[in-house]
C-alpha cells in the first residue's frame, strides 16, 4: 500500500531514501546502455550484419541470467549464516559494482569481438549481481506503507537515467569511438556505490514512517 501523500516530505528528507534513489538512478543506465546498443556496436565496430550478431549478441545475457542467480543465492547465503542485512547488502552490492567497473573500462578497447562480448557479460553478471539487492533497500529501510512510494520514486529515477544515457550515447559515439559511453557506465557504477555507501550508513528498518 502506497504511504500517505502527507509523509512524502518526510520520505525524502531522509538521506538514505536518496541514497537508493541515487544509486537506481546510476546503476541502471548500465543495463540498458548494453541492453540498447549491443546489436548496434557490434554492426558500427565490428561491422557484423545480422547473422553474426545472432552468433555473438547472446553470450553478455548469459552474463546476465547467471549473476541474477548469484548476486540472490549470495545474499541469501550470507544472511542464514547470520550476517546482518547491511552487511550483506553492502557486500553484495560492492561485488557487482566492482565487477563491472573494470569491465566496463577494459571496454574501451576489448580487442575482437569474442573478447568484447565475453567482457560484456562480465558487466550484465555483475550488474544482476548488485541490482537485485539494490531494489531490495526500500523494503530493508522502511515499513509497508513507506516502501511503495520509495520503490516508485527510484523506479522514476532509474528509468529516466536510463533514458538521459541512451540519448545521449549517439551524440558521445558519433565518430564511431564507444569509450566515452562506457567511461560514463564505470563512473555511474561508482557513484551508484558511493550513495549506498554514504548516504546509507547502515542498512536497517528506519524508525517513525511505517
């Protein structure tokens, strides 16, 4: 049940709901940026046509299901042996995020198109790594009537990142280099981490809104 339109204010007052708008905000636009642009990077560097696309294009989704499965497996794995919630969170979060920071540099130049898709799918399997457990921070955070609004607001803030970049990613590769789309991906995996980070001291229900 979405929280009373009155306790808003107070919602977002609070540094750690910022903290997970910030860190979807960030963290998304990575997903799609490779979702979006995978078929038209392969045609535009390797100057690959349709059927060779199919041969390579599925291997980074690959990537994607298996840390999906992971990143929740981890989780779960570390909170039955008695970790707390922040702890688990942040760990499992960081691991995503630090897989896909080299990852997404190494892809300023991944040498052939085998390399490049093998590095692609080391970012979708860190991305699914940490993206499941940041969508979990509202209901980590806050009670039942609080986790609607939250959970909707960095759902707006995911998507309209996602769109920020993916308008912007023909306007930075129009001379046919990706590297300057894939150093704002890194930097947006950075500042997705440091609002979890910061912003989020300790991952833990939040007293007063329920």
């Amino acid at each position: 049940m979405m929280m009373n339109i009155t306790h808003q204010p107070e919602l977002l007052s609070r540094k750690q709901s910022w903290g997970v708008i910030i860190a979807s905000a960030a963290i998304d636009p990575i997903w799609w940026l490779f979702v979006f642009w995978i078929p038209i990077y392969l045609n535009e560097v390797y100057a690959m046509d349709v059927k060779s696309i199919g041969i390579y294009g599925w291997v980074p989704y690959v990537g994607a299901m298996i840390g999906a499965w992971f990143g929740g497996l981890l989780a779960q794995n570390r909170l039955k042996a008695g970790w707390n919630t922040d702890k688990t969170r942040k760990l499992t979060i960081t691991l995503g995020c630090l897989i896909m920071l080299p990852a997404l540099l190494a892809m300023a130049n991944p040498g052939g198109p085998t390399t490049a898709v093998i590095i692609m799918a080391v970012i979708l399997f860190g991305f699914q790594t940490a993206i499941g457990n940041v969508q979990t921070l509202p209901s980590d955070l806050y009670g039942k009537k609080a986790v609607g609004t939250l959970s909707g607001f960095a759902g707006m803030a995911a998507k309209l990142g996602a769109l920020g970049l993916t308008s912007l990613v023909p306007i930075l590769t129009a001379d046919g280099n990706y590297t300057p789309a894939f150093v704002i991906g890194a930097s947006l995996a950075i500042i997705a981490l440091a609002a979890v980070w910061i912003l989020i001291p300790k991952i833990e229900p939040l007293k007063s809104i329920q």
